[in-house]
C-alpha cells in the first residue's frame, strides 16, 4: 500500500476536492400554472401530472 513521503497541505487537499459542490436541482414550469416544479413530478402548486389530476385540490 502507498504511504504519501510528504505531507499534503490544506490548500492541496482543497484544491483536489474543489469540484464535489452541491448542484441547483432543475426546475421546469408547469404547463398548467406556470409554477415551478421538478421534471417528471406532480406539480405541488395544482396537481396536475401529464395532464390529468393526480392530487386533490386540498391536498395540493
């Protein structure tokens, strides 16, 4: 097994691990309310999914 010959810096182990961030989840608009929702989900605003009503009014 490798063992590091120096010790890697703060700023080197950062540098490395730059790239794994959190991304901003898509958002599409509902083509019912306009409101935005994620791509392939029931729209929380009406509750329409594909066209048809998936969720109550009270409940959406």
């Amino acid at each position: 097994m490798g063992v590091p010959k120096s010790r890697s810096s703060k700023q080197r182990k950062r540098l490395r691990r730059m790239h794994y961030k959190a991304e901003a989840p898509t958002l599409v608009a509902c083509p019912r309310c306009k409101a935005l929702k994620r791509p392939h989900a029931v729209c929380l605003n009406c509750g329409y999914y594909k066209g048809r009503q998936v969720l109550a009014e009270e409940q959406a």
